[in-house]
C-alpha cells in the first residue's frame, strides 16, 4: 500500500536519525521529499541510502537552521516552489543539549536548546499550517519526548522545550482542526541515535556502550527503540488514515512514560 502517493512531505532533521528513517519509509510508500537539516553532509547521506533502496525516490535537500525563522521561510518557499503543495510535514530538527542540575545549567545552553527545539518547531508551523489551511488539508507530527511527557532529569532545556512542543500541538490541533488538518506530537523514548549515543557519552564517556547496556534495564521492554520503529508510526500518523487523531501525543517508548 503506498499512503503517499503523489504527495509531498517536508522532514526536519532529515540528514539523521529518526528523520532519516521517516524519510525512508514515506519514500517507499511514494512521497515526494524535502529533507531540512543543518548538516548537508547529513542530508547528502540520507539521499544516497534513499535512493539505494528506492531509485525511483524524488528527494530535494535543503539546508536550513531551524531556529532561524527566515531559513524556515526558505524551506517552506522551496518546497511551494519545487512541488506547488506541502501534504505532511514531520517537524522534528532537535538538539539535547548538555546535561546538568537546574543550578548549574547555563543560561545560554537553555536558550540555544529552547531556540531549536521549540522555537523552530513554533516556526516550522506557522509558515507550515498557513500553506496547509489554503489548501485545505494537510497532517503535521511535531517531534516531543518521553521528556516533554515527564520529568527525566539534568535536562532543563530540554524538558521545557519539549513539554512546549506538546503544548504547541494540542494548541495547534485545536485550532486547525476546523481546515481539515490535524496536528499531533510524539514521544519517543531512548531510540538507538546519533543523539541518544551522544547522550550516553555524557554519562559513560568511552565506554557508552556499557553504558547503554545499563541504561535499558531501566525500560520495561529492556532495550532501545529502533528508528525505523519510529519511521512507521510516523508515516501512519501523516498519512490519511490518521486523519482524526489530532491535538494529542503519541508515546513510542517501550512503556517508560507509564512507569
Ligand atoms: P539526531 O541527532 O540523529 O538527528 C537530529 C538532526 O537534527 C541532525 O541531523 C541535526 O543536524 C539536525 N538539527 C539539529 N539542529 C538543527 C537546526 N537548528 N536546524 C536544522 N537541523 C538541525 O537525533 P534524533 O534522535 O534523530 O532526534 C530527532 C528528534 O527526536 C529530536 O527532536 C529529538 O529531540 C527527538 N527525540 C529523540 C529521541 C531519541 O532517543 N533518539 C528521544 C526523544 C526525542
């Protein structure tokens, strides 16, 4: 079944990880891509294992900062230019940041986190849903955490600018909701990424992967979510057949939000 047939999705964070992943799989179900990250080496690498697997992929690359409202007005631009049509769009450019108690977290790393995490994510939907509300349609997956879902600790930006993120979507669906668009959020746990073995090196150094190992056991299912988990659920959730879930939060985590 190919959801996305003739249909144009925009990807944040598409040069990595959980936006790589969602690129494949809405590739193989036909969609047309925009993949959006700071890393063009990233995005270049995307493309090539895209177009590996699927040579008939069409996969525009664009680098953009996400916290800079006017390169988001690029993406959003280019993509109008390129397709004439934005159908779904996976807002998920994101950065951790450093870890550190509350009083020893600096100021500066809470707003450079906050910039990228919230900020551009706010961003990304107001030039997005304008496009979509013209239109008439369109589905919208902000990318949260278990961290934007409760506390997780040593993570001040990070968990303000994820529990924003939630608040963005259920604001945003509620609102959109009306002009046939729906506007949801995930929250992963700790999928296998870049991000998730930079984090691991902050706590484990060298030996992260000892780490990691100690680091599961903490979830109920004893391991870490694969990103091509993470691509399914998003492809469903952009795809029609998720049109009525809207203004809510998905967990994908293996249960650790519950526990
Ligand atoms: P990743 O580091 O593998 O990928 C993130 C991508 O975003 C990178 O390619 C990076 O270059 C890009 N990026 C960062 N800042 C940017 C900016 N300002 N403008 C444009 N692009 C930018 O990480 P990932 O695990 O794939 O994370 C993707 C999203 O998922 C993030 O929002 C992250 O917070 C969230 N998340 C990840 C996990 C996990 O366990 N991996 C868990 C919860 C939430």
């Amino acid at each position: 079944m190919k959801r996305f047939e003739g249909k144009v999705s925009i990807i944040t964070g598409g040069g990595s990880g959980l936006g790589r992943a969602a690129a494949k799989q809405l590739a193989s179900e036909g969609a047309k891509l925009v993949l959006v990250d700071l890393n063009m080496k990233g995005l270049e690498e995307s493309k090539q294992e895209i177009l590996q697997d699927i040579p008939e992929a069409t996969i525009e690359l664009v680098e953009a900062n996400v916290a800079k409202e006017e390169e988001v007005e690029k993406y959003v631009q280019f993509t109008l230019d390129t397709f004439g049509q934005i159908d779904s769009f996976f807002n998920n450019a994101g950065i951790e940041g450093k870890q550190n108690l509350t009083e020893d977290y600096g100021i500066e790393e809470f707003q450079r986190v906050v910039d990228v995490n919230l900020n551009g994510v706010f961003y990304g939907m107001k030039h997005v849903l304008k496009v979509m509300k013209e239109q008439g349609h369109g589905s919208v997956v902000n990318t949260a955490s278990v961290g934007g879902i409760r506390g997780v600790g040593n993570q001040s930006g990070y968990a303000a600018s994820k529990h924003g993120v939630v608040g963005l979507t259920k604001n945003s669906g509620i609102e959109y909701g009306q002009f046939g668009i729906s506007v949801k959020a995930i929250a992963p746990g700790a999928i296998l990424t870049a991000m998730v073995e930079g984090s691991l090196r902050q706590m484990g150094g060298e030996d992260w992967e000892a780490t990691g190992r100690e680091f599961v056991k903490a979830n109920p299912m004893l391991r870490f979510g694969k990103p091509e988990e993470v691509g399914y659920l998003v492809a469903f959730l952009l795809s029609n057949q998720a049109d009525f879930i809207n203004a809510v939060v998905v967990p994908i985590d293996g249960g650790q939000s519950y526990k």
